[in-house]
C-alpha cells in the first residue's frame, strides 16, 4: 500500500538511562506512525508510555488505579476535588483557570470502575508544558480543602423554605446519572456479573450512599492511591520522549518509592447462572407494556490475555456488530422486542472482559423467550459457523478502524490511551492493542489452521460458560416518586433529630460555603499560574486546502491531505425546497436508505457488503445561516471512506442505495424505525438540555427550526406517532419515501466533497463518476421564510433535575459585534454562569454559547436541581455582561481561550467537512481572518459596548424551554411571569 508510513527514528535505546528514568523497551507501529517507549521512573517505580509520532497535538495524561470499596462515589467527588488546588497553585479552581485561560485542546479527567485518568493536550509546545505542570502538582500535591468536598461532594443546606436538603455536584450529577434507563441497565451488569469484586461499587457515586463519604475517607483515598508508585503517565504526539523525561525528572522530585496495593482481585467464575430484576424511571402516564429491557451478560477472559481478547472482540462483532451478525438478526427478527438493548456488545475497561446482548421494548413475559432464543442461536452459531464473508468484513473493520485518523470530540491520543489501558492496567502488555496488525495476522494463521476458530469461541466464552447474568429492567412510574419520597423522608427524620445547636451549625456551614465560594482568589495565588502571553500567539488562521472542481456535471469540491491510506466521500443534496410536511420524513429516509437493501441485494447482504469494502456509510441532515446572515442552506449528507483497494466498490455501494433502494421489506422498514424511536427517546435524560435549546430555538430561525424537525423532540413524536400507526400507514409512509427519494437523491442539487492525498484522490476522483447515473432532477427552488409562533415552553420528563435552555437571536459571522459576542459567550460561561450555577447552584453545567453560522445565542444548563433560580442568573449575567467591563487580567484569559476553541484540531474527515460547511454559508478565509483579529484585539470596553449594543434588541427575542418533572414545571408557573406551556415528551 503506498501509504506515508513513517514513524519517527528512536532517539532513545532499550536499557539507556536519563534522568532518573530507564527505557524498558522501544517498539515501532508503522500503520499509525508511532515510535513507543515504555519507561520506569527508578526511584519511585512510576510507569510511562509515549507515542512519539508526528501529531502536533501533544496529550500529556497521568492515571492511577482507584479501585473503591463503597458506593460513595470517593474516586469520582476526587477526580473533582484535586483539580480545584495545590500549595503550589493555591486557588480555589484551578481547573477551570485552565480551561478558559490556555490553548488546551483538551482538558478533562475521568472516573471509571477502577481507574482514574487526568488527560490535557494542546498544541502548543509552551502551553502543553504548562497545562502538564499544573496538572502533575494537583493531581499529586492536591489542598483538598474541605470546603471543596462540601462543594463537589454533598453537604446539608436548609432551602428558602426551611426545608433540609444534601446538595453537591456529583450528588446532582449522578441523580441526573440515575434517571438515565442505559445508566441503569449498565450498573445492573457490571455490579452484579462481578459481585466479589471492587466492580460491585459505583466507582461515581450512588446518589443515597454519596451522602455517607466522610471528609476524613476522601482525603485518606488521595493518600492510598495517588502516589507516582501507582501512578502511569501515558504521553502522545510529536515531542521528543527526551523532552518528557527532563519535565518529569523535575516533577517527580522528591517523592519515594511507596507500598500502595490497588490490585484488583479476580472475580470467582460461578458454576451455575444467576439474575437480577431492576427497574427504571418512566412518566406517570406512560403505558408499561413494551417498554421492559431483558439483557443477558458473561464474563469472559481476562483483558491481559491480548489474543483472547481480540478474538472476543472479533466475534462479539460477527454476533450483533452489523445487521447481518446472527444474533442480532435472531433476536430483531424474532418479534419478542423492538431493538437491540444498549449495552448489547464487549466491555473492556474492567479487568475481566464483559458480554452482553439484550432487547429492548420487550414485556416481562417474554424473558424466558428471549433467554432461549440466545442461548439455540449461539447453539446453532457454535455448531455451524459463521459466513465466512462476514468473518472477511469484521476483519476489515477491525484493519480500518486500527488506522483511520479519528479526531471527533477527543484527540486521537485519548483514543490510543484507552486502547494501551485495556491491558496496561492490570499489568499487562499496552502495546498489544494498538498493533493491531500483528494481532490480526496471529488471527488469520490461526483461522486458516482451524476454520472453527470463532465458533470455538462463542462455545467457550459463551454456550459453556456458566458466568452468565440474566438481568431484566422494567419501567416503573412510581419509582422516581418513591425515590423522592424517601429522600424527603431522610431528611425530615434528619431534620428531627437536630438539635438546635446542629441546626446553627449547619446554617453556619452554608454559609461560609457561599462565602467561601463568592469570595474572588487573592491576586497573588492567580499569578502562580503560568501563563502565555497573547504577543505568542499566532494571528494567522490555519487554512484547509481545497480546490473546486468537477465530476461529469456535478460540482465538487477536492482537499488533498494525508489520510492515512483511507478515502473520504461526502455527498451533500440540498433539501431546502422539499414541501413542509415532508422535511420530518427526511431523517427516516436517510436511516432506510442506508440500513434496507439495495440493488437486488436484501438488507443482510447489503450490511455484509457495506462491512466488507467501507470503513462506514453514514447519513446526516444539518442547516445554518450564510455569513452575511442574508440566507441559510440544508442539507443531506452521505459519507463513505474506505481503504483504497476498496475505492470503487464503496461508491458503488453509495450509488446503489441512492438509485435502487430497496422500500419493500416491511419487516426490516418497522424493525429500523422501532429502533430509530427507542434511541432518540434513550437520548433525552443525557442530552436534556440540547433537546431544551433545539426547542426553545425552533421559533428563531429556519436552521434551527429544521434542526428542531428532524432531531428534536418534533422528530421523537413524529417518529413514535410513525411506529405507533404504522399498520395502517405503511402504504402512504412508502409513498412519502419514494417521493422523497425522487426529489432530493438528484444530480442537479448535488454537490460531492473528496479528501484524500494525491493517489487516492485521483483514484476517488475517477470512481465517483459513478455518481453520475442519479437521475438529474430539477433544481432547488428558492424558499420564502415563514415566521413562527414563539412560546416558551416545559416539557414533562421523568428525571429527578431540570435541563434549562434560554435562546435569542444574534448577528451573523460577518457582523461586526460577532467577535466581541464570541469572547463575551465563553467570558461569561466561564466566569459568572460557571460560578453560580454550578459552583453555588450545584448544577453539573450551566453555560451559554454564541453560535454566529446559526444567528444564535444560547443559555442552557445541565443536570440542575434549580429552574426560576437559573432563570434569574441568565437574566443577571446579562446585566453583569452590560454593566461593568470584564477585568483586564480576565480579559486576557478570555482571549486566549477563544483562540484556543477556534484551534481546536480537526481529523482529516473533519477538515474535508468543515471546508465544505464553510463552502455553503459563504465563510470565506477572509472572513476567519478578520474574525481572528478582532478576537486577538478585543477590549473591556469593546466588549462591554458590544453587549450593550447586542443585549439591549436581543433580550426581546428570547425563547425558553426547560425539560424537568411536571411537578417542578408546573412549581415553576406558578412563579414565572412568562408562563411555559406545558407538554409531554411524547405528545
Ligand atoms: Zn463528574
């Protein structure tokens, strides 16, 4: 394959010594350009890894083994508490200094059932140095001052009406946890399929055992597990390892070597199965039937044995990876549920590997059922095999996905840490996994040796294994009630038993909290910090290379970049003139056009085609406004990318589902949209406040009201209204589909964007022609812009905090108050909206963002026990925001950070796309420009007379919407003067 694979030459031996560090082993993996070292600290026995390779985006991450033995949610209220301060850094939060004030491309910390990681990136080679100081010392030398543990744990308040209750941000970020169905179906087989285990804890915190964590248990957790002894740095991009080792030599100083025993001890294989019965959250109107989870999960090997482990993977993937994996197809088909259960698939953050299949949208009769349906498909899978063309795809997959660049949310350096994790952690090899391609050959010789290789493994893991958890979830309406009635019934026995001298001291404790947390650092403790100076940074914008052309008649747009030996297609049709009562259909034409048939082939051989020559075929529908605000675009969007042997066969199979979809199988069409409901409904409890904002959005503009359309709660209940109906609208849904298909998959509003470097463009180039057999069509109208009827509104969902979106409309990028109103968005989410409603409100989130291509200005929060009270502190930043100027040594964190969110990396696919989304709103490098510029130039007082002249009109247009319980809706209207109309989800 003529691929640029080049890892950087070793600057370091086996056996060499530097700094205190010896290098234990180096190894290269060419397919994703890395040089790895794996390397001790002597003295104190610290364990690290660097991926030398050519990415410029540097992540520096420090973990350590937290095994807990409660469920107080220690490692997770932690994981929040060292990031607020050190001796060194002695401010109250320091994490959040970090985020507004670098150019952190990442910054974060995470808590998983048995680990802790601490992960920061940046691209900037004095700006990463300084992110992974500060962050060593905390994590190492942390205050934990107890006022933190009040803030970020749980304490007692009394509430304006007197009333006793446990506030905290973990405490409010797991009830939020608790309420999510898919939360709760993963804890029932993770804490019961290991029982004997630290894996029967919640490592983040049941919400009624949070409150039992001592000050005194939390502090002693830092000092067991957070030494270097238990500590393993994992470094990632283009410094060179010699640099890394100088810094930590510095930063390791003076500690020892220390007895620490994190070991995790083996679950016990049981000889015979066991289950459990659970329940979860729903609306106190909503029916029961239908809507019970049954999941079956095993344990299986341990995470060290790397081949092992790779073939589960592989055959985890051959049984429900795709729609034509047997098991997934037994269970859909069968009818005795609506789609496959979440947690179905491996789980490889624990220490023995974990399998789990389920059905979601079953009834509690049909458990015994599903439990034999599993165990004759697995019977029948292990006596005949599978189809071999299905092994050959999953193959495929695993080969793709080892080396496709991925930079989406995470920089591809986290995506590498978790994979060295998997065995790392528990003292295993952390190279294994990420040399992927040895282990597939190990697979292939052995598969050819013994061609019942796989179904060897679904008889030893699975049939024969008697580890095997039966757990069922069923619905309940009163429990979230139930729940809250317990907790008000704690707390009354509680507040009985005060004496009035605990009463003072509580009060007391509450207020020196609010102290506390209103009181600004000291000067002195914010200059330990260090910091860049703004002259450092670039005024230059990174540009993406694209060049516009043609194929036969339809306009493309081409970005030669490396790729890593993958091609990268989109096909974008424009749909902004499809007639109204058809644009809610577009998201289901989208699923069914890529998941039925297609060309002759029925949907099962379609998805073994799709796995065997693309590395994923994707549908998207987005909108937004052009830069001068003068118009909008949206659009339908196809995505292939595939290795290049497989170029021509991944268009074809695009061109085939957009010209000879099959629409006839009635099954696989109810099949897919039972699934597309169940998952945009699981979809509400986590993301609350974006089904808030598209709502109270949906008013404002076209954009977001087509966002609103096809990914709202609009898109849920015409969707659940589809399912519901569906016998009797068959014929006019397959109808609406083919006219929809006839109107938008046409040349004439078709617009193709490549990304690949120069061979595999020419190659992509030539078989897209392909595409040139879509019928022409006409094409676009232009489209008049209707206004909408505004309402605030409240929609009932079952979860014990409110998710709070307020939104006004705003300038377009070309606008001159746009950078201004970019600098003030993140100044006032970090600054007074991040310290009221999360800090003292004790929400997970609370923040607001400008988004200047969709002409909007949003507030929202997340995860938060308050409603009006958020209400009054978005009306409050606006005045703070028009009242005083930001200070100067605010401002220039402020600066600097917008520079850092224009920055933020792109992968490969992601630069091709974004070049193209530029493309259609009239974004010109010009534009980005000056943007920058002024970002770099702004001032308090420019910012303060941009949100003078802004804030003054926009404040009119503001919409709200709030997802919360009806009870706290209802609580609401009775004091808001703008009253929310209530709603259902579902109605
Ligand atoms: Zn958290």
């Amino acid at each position: 394959m003529a691929v640029k694979e080049i890892c950087p030459s070793p600057t370091l031996a086996a056996g060499q010594e530097q700094d205190g560090f010896r290098v234990r082993r180096v190894e290269q993996i060419p397919e994703i350009g890395v040089t790895a070292y794996e390397i001790d600290h002597e003295k104190t026995g610290a364990r690290l890894l660097h991926l030398h390779c050519e990415d410029r985006e540097n992540l520096f991450s420090i973990g350590f083994r937290t095994p807990p033995r409660d469920s107080t949610g220690v490692p997770h209220i932690l994981e929040h508490s060292v990031l607020a301060g050190s001796e060194r850094y002695p401010l109250k939060d320091v994490f959040n200094e970090l985020m507004r004030g670098t150019l952190q491309t990442f910054i974060n910390a995470f808590t998983y059932p048995d680990k802790t990681i601490y992960p920061v990136a940046s691209q900037e080679r004095r700006d990463f140095f300084n992110l992974a100081r500060v962050y060593t010392d905390l994590v190492l030398r942390p205050r934990l001052l107890r006022e933190t543990f009040l803030q970020e744990g749980h304490h007692l308040e009394f509430d304006t009406q007197g009333e006793l209750s446990v506030s905290g941000i973990v405490y409010n970020e797991m009830k939020g946890a608790y309420s999510s169905p898919d939360t709760l179906m993963y804890k029932a087989l993770q804490e019961n399929l290991y029982p004997d285990t630290p894996y029967a804890c919640d490592s983040g915190g049941a919400p009624e055992s949070i409150p039992d964590l001592t000050y005194e248990a939390f502090r002693e957790f830092h000092r067991t597990y957070y030494s270097p002894t238990n500590a393993r740095f994992f470094l990632y991009g283009n410094i060179p390892t010699g640099e890394h080792l100088s810094f930590l030599a510095e930063m390791l100083a003076g500690f020892d070597r220390v007895a620490v025993d994190s070991s995790i001890p083996l679950q016990e294989r049981w000889d015979r199965p066991r289950s459990v019965h659970g329940y979860y959250p729903i609306d106190r109107e909503e029916k029961l039937t239908g809507k019970t989870t049954v999941n079956v999960g095993w344990m299986t090997a341990l995470n060290t044995d790397a081949e092992e482990a790779m073939l589960l993977s592989i055959v985890a993937d051959l049984l429900v990876g795709s729609a034509a994996s047997p098991l997934r197809k037994a269970l859909i088909d069968s009818g005795l549920g609506e789609d496959l259960s979440p947690v179905t698939g491996l789980e490889r953050d624990l220490q023995q590997i974990s399998f789990a299949v389920g059905l979601r949208g079953t009834d509690p009769d049909r458990v015994s059922g599903i439990e034999a349906l599993i165990r004759d498909t697995l019977g029948s899978v292990a006596a005949e095999g599978f189809d071999s063309r299905l092994i050959e795809g999953t193959l495929h997959q695993v080969e793709f996905h080892g080396r496709e660049l991925v930079r989406g949310s995470y920089p591809y350096g986290i995506v590498l840490m978790g994979r060295a994790y998997h065995t790392w952690l528990y003292g295993g090899d952390p190279l294994t996994d990420l040399n992927f391609p040895r282990t597939i050959q190990a697979i292939r010789r052995r598969w050819e040796a013994a061609p019942d290789l796989f179904q060897g493994i679904v008889r030893k893991w699975l049939l024969d294994n008697p580890h095997r958890l039966l757990s069922v979830m069923e619905p309940s309406r009163t429990i979230q009630e139930d729940r809250q009635q317990a907790d008000r019934e704690r707390m009354a026995s509680l507040a009985a038993s005060l004496s009035p001298q605990d009463r003072e001291r509580i009060v007391a404790q509450s207020e020196a909290l609010k102290r506390f947390q209103a009181e600004p650092d000291r000067p002195e403790a914010a200059s330990t910090l260090p910091k860049l100076d703004l002259g450092d940074i670039s005024r230059e914008i990174e540009t993406i290379p694209s060049e516009t052309s043609a194929i036969g008649d339809i306009p493309a747009l081409c970005h030669e970049l490396f790729t890593n030996g993958i091609v990268y297609l989109d096909l974008a049709f424009d749909v902004s003139d499809v007639p109204e009562e058809l644009q809610p259909y577009l998201p289901l034409l989208g699923k069914l056009t890529v998941q039925m048939g297609a060309a002759g082939l029925t949907y099962e051989e379609m998805a073994k085609r799709i796995s065997l020559k693309t590395g994923g075929l994707g549908v998207n529908l987005a909108s937004g406004m052009t830069a001068d605000g003068k118009s909008g675009w949206q659009k339908m969007f196809f995505s292939v990318k595939a290795l290049y042997r497989n170029i021509e066969e991944a268009v074809e199979i695009v061109r085939d589902i957009l010209t000879a979809g099959d629409l006839n199988d009635a099954t696989r069409m109810r099949d897919l949209i039972l699934e597309k409901r169940n998952g945009l409904k699981a979809a509400v409890i986590p993301s609350g406040h974006l089904f808030a904002q598209m709502a109270a959005a949906a008013a404002l503009s076209l954009p977001a009201w087509r966002t609103e359309q096809w990914h709202g709660r609009t898109q849920l209940r015409l969707i659940s209204g589809t399912a519901d109906g569906l016998n009797e609208q068959r014929e006019a849904l397959r109808e609406k589909m083919a006219r929809l298909r006839e109107f938008v998959f046409t040349r004439n509003r078709l617009r193709l964007n490549l990304t690949a470097d120069g061979e595999g463009m020419t190659r992509l180039a030539r078989a897209a022609a392909t595409l040139c057999a879509l019928p022409a069509g006409t094409p676009p109208a232009r489209t008049e812009e209707k206004s909408r009827q505004k309402e605030h509104v409240g929609i009932a969902i079952p979860a014990q905090v409110c998710y709070v979106a307020k939104v006004l409309t705003a300038p377009p990028y070309r606008d001159r108050l746009s950078a201004a109103l970019f600098v003030l968005a993140r100044q006032l989410s970090n600054g007074y909206l991040y310290r009221h409603i999360r800090v003292q409100g004790g929400a997970y989130g609370g923040s607001c963002r400008y988004d200047p291509l969709g002409g909007l200005f949003a507030f929202t929060s997340y995860r938060d026990p308050h409603l009006t009270e958020t209400l009054e502190i978005y009306r409050r930043a606006v005045d703070v925001a028009t009242g005083t100027p930001v200070p100067r040594e605010e401002m220039e964190k402020a600066v600097i950070g917008a520079i850092g969110a224009l920055d933020r990396p792109l992968d490969p696919a992601g630069k091709g796309y974004t070049a193209l989304i530029r493309e259609f709103s009239g974004l010109t490098d010009a534009d980005r420009r000056r943007f920058r510029e002024e970002v770099l130039d702004s001032t308090p007082d420019g910012l303060l007379a941009a949100a003078r002249d802004y804030f003054a009109a926009a404040e009119k247009t503001a919409v709200v919407a709030v997802c919360a319980s009806e009870e706290r809706l209802k609580g609401a209207n009775e004091t808001l003067r703008e009253k929310l109309t209530l709603e259902k989800l579902n109605s």
